[in-house]
C-alpha cells in the first residue's frame, strides 16, 4: 500500500514539474528567431549584435526580407518579432486574433527615404510636388525638373515589388496607374545603391541607414559616388535653405519630408527573449544603436555628464 501511495506521488510530482516547466527562454537565455524589413537591415544588425555581445547565452536567427513577406513570416508564427515600418493592417490583425494571440507593437524610431543619385547626375534637389508629378507621370524626363541640369528619362529604381520604400511612395504619392512610370525594381537597398551608380538618369529609394552609419566601412563604401538628394515640401523654395537631406536632426525636427516610423511587432506570449531586445531597444542602450545608425530613436539613451571643477 505504501509503495502504491509512493508511486502515485512520484507521477504527481513529474506531472506537476512538467506542467511548471520553465519556458524555452528568456531575456538572458536562449535561441529565437526575428525577420526583418531589408531596407532596416543596418540598424537591426548592429542591435541584435549588441544585444548578443551582452548576453552570449542568446542566439538571434535573422532573416531580411521584403517588408511585406517579413511580416507575413511572425503572422505564421515562423519568426517571434518583425521590424516594420508600419503597423499592422486589419487583415493581418485578424489573422492574430483568430489564433488568440496578443501582439505588441512598439514604436522606436523615425526612418527616411533617401533619394540617391550618382554623381554624374548634377541634380540634387528636388521638391515634394515634384515627386508627385513624377510618380502621377506628368514628370517624365530630368529636364522638366525647375532645377533640372541632367537629361534623359527617369528611371525610378526600388529594391523589391514588396518593399516598404515602394509601399511608402506609392501611398505617399497615392499612386493608381503604374503604365506612367518607368519603375526598376531590384533585390535589395545595395543593388538599388549599385544600379544608381552605373545610371545617371536613375532615381533610387533606399532606407537612410544603409549609408547613414559615419563609422561602419560598409556605409562608407556604398556612399562613394553618390548624392543624396534634398528635398522640400514647398512648391517654389525661396533658397537651399528651404531642402533638407535625410539625416538624423533632419528626422528629429520633422523638417525631412520623406520621413516613416519605425515598429518593432512582437507576437511572444511569454516573458521571453524578445521581450528582452525590446526592453533593450526602448530602456536601455538600443536607442543609443538607433541613433548611431543615423535614425532618430523615439526614447532617445540618456547620457549623464558630470563635470568636477578641480
């Protein structure tokens, strides 16, 4: 009777132990795997790095990819995170909400779009109505440009069909017939750099980290021989002054008009790893990361300074 009684202890004990296993990871431990948007490639590379660096016990498996196929990866639960530069629409919450999961989407930087063109392209401003023209196909040729010195057609170049920067100026522009346009799309923000460079009447779109980073050789290395336009949002600029470029103060004031929010969505139900790096993005040393790659972070990393008079 007492070794019966033993017996179903020790299985109560092993069903309860299982019940109460601890989950596969946590912020300090363990292996999960997060996509992101391609043109976000940068940043997000030297964050989960970092973040690696401080906890060798963590492992980040990373995919990039276009914006709209990234969030399509965490919607089927093949990825815990996506770095986004939108939230969710209806239909992907849906989906979510089907499989009775709560999503948390946090806010954490302001992105551009860089307009880039080779050096020589002698342009190198532009206005926002002057987008819309192009992108409506009233525009069609450099030389219709007001400030239009190169000549020859534009050729609108983008790093994918599904990629965030052509889903940004379609809606900016609120574009509707694509007959009009002379558009070239390629695979990533890099080839979209190196087609640029050989074509003196392309445009190209690529997010702003990819050449912003002042101390990665990379960064330094697509820069050469390009221009990274400015734009205004006025029709008829009094002055240069009245341009402005894509970069981090730029972002900050709002004076860039091209500029995007950045997200990073997470579907983890636990107090995992993910929840990590996203604490590390908002309350610790990550936005100092987003700010190095040239964003501005949305909480920006305190730094105290003490200064002894001696």
């Amino acid at each position: 009777m007492n070794t019966l009684i033993k017996i179903g202890l020790g299985a109560g004990l092993l069903s309860l132990a299982a019940c109460s296993s601890p989950p596969p990871d946590n912020p300090s431990h363990g292996t999960i795997s997060i996509t992101a948007d391609e043109s976000l490639e940068p940043m997000v590379e030297s964050i989960y790095k970092a973040y690696e660096g401080v906890y060798p016990n963590t492992k980040f498996n990373v995919t990039f990819k276009p914006e709209q196929e990234a969030i399509a990866t965490m919607l089927r639960d093949s990825a815990r995170l996506v770095f986004s530069t939108r939230e969710l629409n209806a239909d992907e919450k849906a989906v979510l909400a089907r499989e009775k999961i709560k999503y948390k989407s946090e806010f954490i930087a302001t992105d551009g779009i860089a307009l880039i063109v080779g050096r020589q392209n002698p342009d190198s401003l532009i206005t926002v109505p002057e987008l819309n023209d192009i992108f409506q196909g009233r525009i069609t040729r450099w030389e219709q440009l007001k400030r239009g010195r190169q000549t020859g057609p534009i050729v609108l170049v983008f790093d994918n069909n599904n990629s965030s920067n052509l889903s940004f100026a379609i809606k900016q522009f609120q574009v509707t017939d694509f007959n009009k346009l002379k558009i070239f799309t390629v695979k990533s923000n890099k080839q979209v750099i190196e087609y640029v460079r050989k074509n003196p009447t392309a445009l190209g779109f690529i997010g702003v980290n990819w050449i912003s980073d002042g101390d990665s050789p990379l960064a330094a290395e697509l820069s050469k021989n390009l221009r990274v336009m400015g734009v205004s949002d006025q029709s008829d600029p009094g002055s240069i002054d009245d341009f402005f470029q894509p970069f981090q103060k730029n972002l900050g004031l709002k004076t860039y008009p091209l500029r995007r929010n950045v997200y990073v969505i997470s579907r983890e139900a636990h107090s995992g790893l993910g929840s990590g790096l996203i604490n590390y993005i908002v309350r610790d040393v990550g936005g100092l990361l987003i700010e190095k790659s040239g964003l501005w972070p949305a909480k920006p990393y305190n730094r105290e300074v003490f200064l002894e008079k001696y």
